[in-house]
C-alpha cells in the first residue's frame, strides 16, 4: 500500500508485518503500529532545526573555548583546565557517533520512528534516548533500533518521562536538547524539560489539543496553562503565544528564561522551538513579555496591556540599567471606542516575539541546499519559512480581513488592495503563516476601520442593515478621518511568498485526517471510530424506541406486564 502526498511519499511495505518507510528509517513491529504520515511535516521540520541548532551550539561552544585557552610558546592554543583544544574545523556527519555532540532525550518515544530518523539525518549526535512509558513500545522500540542499524546512537528507556527527567538533573546527566510530542496538552512535561536541560539547551514542544488553546474550553484551557484564551480569529497564534507564556512561566520557577527560536501553527498542533537560558536578571525582564489582552464583544478589536513595564535608568556606572514599574491601565474604556460594546478579557499570553528572524534565515538556507529526496515535505517547510520570515514579529496577533469586512457587512476588499491602503499610508503589513487572510500591521484599528469606512464610500451597505445599536451602525456613521489609496498597488503589497506561489498554506492531504483519537471500539479485527459509531445515534434510538411501541403509542413490555397483573386479578 502506497499514500502519496503532494510532496511526500510513504510507502508500507510487507503489511502483515507492518514495515514502514519514511526517508530514512523504517519501523517494522508485527501489527501494532501508531503512525501518523501526516505528522512527517513535524519530524522533517524538527530534523532541519537541530541541524542548524547543532551547528550553532558547536559553534558557541568553540567561541567560549577559545576564551578560556591561552597560547603556547608554538602559537597552539590549549584550554588551561582540561587541556581541550578548540577545533573550528570539524565537520559533523550524521549517523557518527562524537563525544562532544548532542545528548537528545525523545521522551514520548512510542515506536522510535524519530529518534531512528534524527540518528540517521542530523549531524553531531552523541545520544539519543528513546524513551516510552510502554513496555510493549519499548519492544517495539528496541526491535526498530536493531533493523536501522543505530544501536551505537540510541538508547531505548523504558521509564516515566517526568521520573527519567528528573533523575537526569540530580545525577548531572542533563541534555541539550528534549523533544517533548506528547498526545494532548504537555504541560505536566514542562517542569521536569526545563530542569533537565543544560544552560542554552533547546526544548521541542508539541500541543495537539488547540480546542482548548483556541478558546473552546477556556477553563479547561487555565488549568492546564495558566491562561484565559478568547474566541478570536487569531486564536492560533493566540495558542502559540499561550503556551510560550506556559513554558516561561515554568522556567522563571527555576530561575530560567526562554527565547522562542520558531514557533508554528501546522495542520491541527502548534510546534514550538526555545532555548531555555540561566540567569535570575534575565528572568526580571519575563514580566514585560507577557500581556492581558481586551476584546471588543462586537467589533472584534483587540488591545493588549502588558504586564510590566521597563525605562532607561542609566548610571555613570552601568549606562544600561533599565527600571522596572508596572503598567496603569486599563488601556481600554468601559466601552469599546469604535462601537460602544463591552470588552472580554484573557491572557495573560507571551506578547514578545515568537521567531527568530536570523535563526529562521539560516534555517532556511539549510533546507535549500539539500536534495529533495532528503526530506519529503521541502516545499513546505521552504514555503511556511518563508512566510515567517516576512512576518511583522514585533505585532502579536492579526485581524483577518474577512472578518472585518463580515463585522461591518461589507463587500470583502480584495487583499492587494487592502494591503496597498495600509502600504500607502505608511504602515507596515504582512501574513501570518497561521491563517491564509490574515492582517497583521503595526496600524492602530482606527486605522484599519477608516480604511473599511473609505471602502465603504464605493461599495456602501445596504440603508436597512444600519441598525442602531450594532457595530455597524456605530462604526460606518463616523466621518473618514483621510482618504486611502486602494488602487495604487504598493510595490510590498504582494510579498515574495505569493509572488513565486510557495506552498504557504497546506491544504488537507487525506480525508478524515487529523491527529487521531484515543476514542476507539472494537469490532471483531477491526477499529471503528467512536464517531462513526455514535453517527444519526439519536435517530436510532427514536427507531430502536418506536418498534418497541405498539399502534396506539404504549411500550409492549409494559403493555404485556399490565395486561399479566390484569389476568392475575381476575383469576383471584
């Protein structure tokens, strides 16, 4: 059986063995296999950036190297404690094992099918540790290691995730790198990672349960990450931002800081990429990097207030000490000032960037210069880097034009032009790689509303829809404070991404897709998914209930027990 993607291919060889093939690893465990091809976008990202990482922490690691050595008499430099000698020259292959490289931990390690792949494709590995709460995994696992050939790299564990972590930290043993993908919300994962990282180590973070983070269950969702999400069209980069405010909140615990390498919102998770850092001064700075957010209940429009606030505070002995205060607020009235609703308020979620631009650029580069066949979801993973790249990080969040043309019921603008009226005002605007329409400008929503009134001018709402009380109402009976230009199309307008038609936004690439369910029933051999079971259920059970009624409308069995009491009473 072969599934073909659009630029993917994996193929199931032997199936009553169950071998599968994904680029460079094949995972063989006779009929009790959980693999998911649509996730292949994920392992490939992963690969690409602790390929890049790995070159960057190598190359830090030299740097301080250097620092510490001193020149001998022959000019060669040696390191005064240990006697290492700093050696820029290396080039790492992948599937070599080096004692100076990477210690990986894979704590959710199900059948090995990662770990397998980054011992065979990332360059400068020391460890990998496979781990799985499952015996019957950790089989499946060990078997996996042995038919790729990677025993000298990695090492299957069969151990709670939280207790390996923990124990990692106490005997000194900590990685550079954890690859937490757990099913659903891993947060209770959080504190033991952040522990067991050395200092600049990095931290891969999967959330699959983006119900909760996108504001469907917001009680659910502060439980589980400390934060209240809104119903919103941003809501997934709000689920970004929710989780990177998770995970800084458990390292400061620890006297800890993240910086957010790359962050994505793919498919049905969000994908999250940090370095975790040490220092107590550093942590001072986390409380300005988290914002409390106020939604408009009719217009949509969002204002953030952050948390903390930082002021030069220069000093003839350290010209950049900065002051710490707290905000005044709130930022907003007690109605909205476009249209007079209340507000909604969440947060608090991380408001500081979520990229990093150069890490992102080098990692695009990586991935260009490799063949195709190396990894299967290239034109993807060029297309949603390249979109991050174009990204206004430094504006959290984004309206959606189709939204704001649905609050006021107007005609949609088209998106060039849309873009252009921002462009030729003077402000900023790109993409988010999170939504296809989306608008994110460093233009207040002022702005953005007297663009909508300007647009209105040419394509005016209907007389009848101008209701008084409603957002419309409020919003288009204001004068245009200046007139925009839509039919000049600004030169930025069409970024780089649409222009060369990049695979930004991925389409569905199966039917009833998606990240699985631990809601199944047995049917004989075969699984049957609870929804296809509880399917049209009420009207089988209105069926179920009607055959059970005789023809005036009474249950039988009730109507037979009536009718024996009857019999019994006569006979007496």
């Amino acid at each position: 059986m072969e599934v073909d993607h659009e630029e993917s291919k994996i193929t199931i060889t032997n199936p009553i063995n169950k071998i599968i093939r994904e680029r460079s690893a094949e995972i063989v465990s006779g009929g009790n296999v959980f693999y998911n091809p649509v996730q292949e976008f994920n392992r490939d990202l992963s690969i690409s950036v602790l390929n890049v990482f790995s070159k960057r922490l190598q190359k830090e690691r030299q740097e301080k190297l250097l620092k510490k050595s001193k020149k001998d008499a022959n000019g060669n430099a040696s390191n005064v404690e240990n006697g290492e000698t700093p050696n820029n020259d290396m080039v790492y292959k992948a599937g070599t094992k080096y004692e100076d490289g990477l210690r990986i931990l894979e704590a959710l390690s199900a059948t090995g099918l990662r770990s397998i792949r980054y011992a065979k494709e990332i360059a400068g590995i020391k460890e990998i540790v496979a781990n799985d709460l499952s015996r019957q995994a950790v089989e499946a696992i060990k078997e996996n290691i042995k038919h790729n050939q990677v025993e000298h790299l990695i090492e299957p564990s069969h151990a709670d995730a939280m207790t390996l972590m923990y124990l990692s930290t106490s005997n000194g043993k900590q990685f550079d790198c954890i690859d937490l993908d757990p099913y659903g919300c891993p947060n209770r994962f959080l504190d033991g990672a952040i522990q067991s990282l050395v200092d600049g180590g990095l931290l891969l973070v999967t959330a699959t349960d983006m119900a909760v983070l996108a504001g469907n269950a917001p009680e659910a969702c502060y439980v589980k990450y400390g934060s209240v999400p809104l119903r919103m069209k941003s809501c997934h980069e709000m689920a970004l931002r929710i989780l990177l405010h998770c995970i800084e909140t458990h390292a400061n615990r620890y006297g800890k800081y993240i910086i957010p390498l790359l962050s994505i919102s793919a498919d049905f998770y969000v994908r999250i990429f940090v370095r975790v850092f040490s220092s107590q001064a550093m942590c001072k700075f986390s409380m300005s990097k988290q914002s409390m957010i106020y939604q408009c209940c009719g217009c949509d429009t969002y204002t953030l207030n952050p948390l903390g606030t930082i002021k030069p505070n220069p000093t003839p002995s350290n010209p950049n000490q900065v002051k710490f205060g707290i905000p005044t607020g709130p930022p907003v009235g007690l109605s909205c000032e476009h249209c007079g609703h209340k507000h909604h308020l969440g947060g608090p979620i991380w408001s500081h960037p979520i990229h990093d631009k150069t890490f992102v650029q080098e990692l695009l580069e990586a991935i260009d210069e490799q063949p195709l066949s190396e990894l299967g979801t290239q034109r993807r993973l060029i297309g949603v880097l390249t979109v991050v790249q174009e990204e206004l990080d430094e504006v959290p969040l984004y309206y959606t034009l189709d939204k704001l043309c649905c609050v006021l019921k107007l005609e949609i603008v088209p998106i060039l032009k849309f873009r252009s009226a921002l462009l030729n005002a003077g402000y900023k605007v790109s993409f988010s790689h999170a939504y296809k329409n989306s608008i994110k400008t460093n233009a207040p929503a002022s702005v953005l509303w007297d663009i909508l009134r300007s647009w209105n001018k040419r394509h005016p709402v209907k007389e009848e829809r101008m209701i008084e009380g409603t957002p419309i109402k409020a919003i288009l009976s204001k004068e245009c404070s200046q007139e925009y230009d839509f039919d000049s199309i600004h030169p930025e307008a069409n970024p780089k991404s649409r222009k060369q038609a990049l695979t930004r936004f991925q389409e569905n690439p199966t039917a009833h897709w998606g990240p699985g369910t631990r809601a199944t029933i047995m049917v004989g051999e075969d699984k049957v998914a609870k929804s296809f079971r509880n399917q049209n259920k009420k009207q089988k059970h209105k069926a179920t209930e009607s055959e059970d009624l005789n023809e005036n409308g009474e249950d039988k069995d009730a109507q037979k027990t009536k009718q024996a009491k009857i019999e019994q009473i006569n006979e007496s």
